[in-house]
C-alpha cells in the first residue's frame, strides 16, 4: 500500500470511530471542506505536515497516535 492510500483510509476509519463526517471534521480542525474532500478522495497527494497536524488537532490525537496503525506498518517505499 501507498502512504497516501493509508493516510486517506486513516483519516476515514477515524473518522467512522469518532462518529464524525468529513464536514464535522473539516470544521474541527479548520481546513475547508474542499480540501479535506480533496485528500480523502486522493485528489490530493500531498498533504504538509502542518496540515496531517490540523487533521490531527480536529480528531484529538497526536501524530504518533494517529501513524500508530497496521495500515501504515508495510508501505511501500516511493520514488518520486
């Protein structure tokens, strides 16, 4: 799996297990819905690490909490 393909299901799983929409969650953490949209769907491959962080402040979690997941325990090396 790609980094971006787990970014975007981790995003999405925690937000199932929050209870929350990607609307709520776009709100909370101050990004526009748009890009928010944009990420989950993978229109967007690149997300900044301030930006993981507001996603991060909206889901109440650090950043080692929110990589601590299987999903990103074998992805692949990319070359760009």
């Amino acid at each position: 799996m790609r980094s971006n393909e787990a970014l975007r299901l981790r995003i999405r799983q925690l937000c199932r297990d929050k209870g929350l929409t990607i609307n709520a969650l776009s709100r909370t953490c101050g990004l526009t819905q748009s890009t928010l949209n944009n990420i989950v769907s993978g229109r967007n491959n690149s997300v900044t690490l301030s930006t993981l962080q507001k996603i991060c402040d909206g889901l109440d979690m650090d950043l080692s909490e929110f990589f601590d997941s299987d999903l990103f325990r074998n992805v692949e090396q990319e070359i760009f």
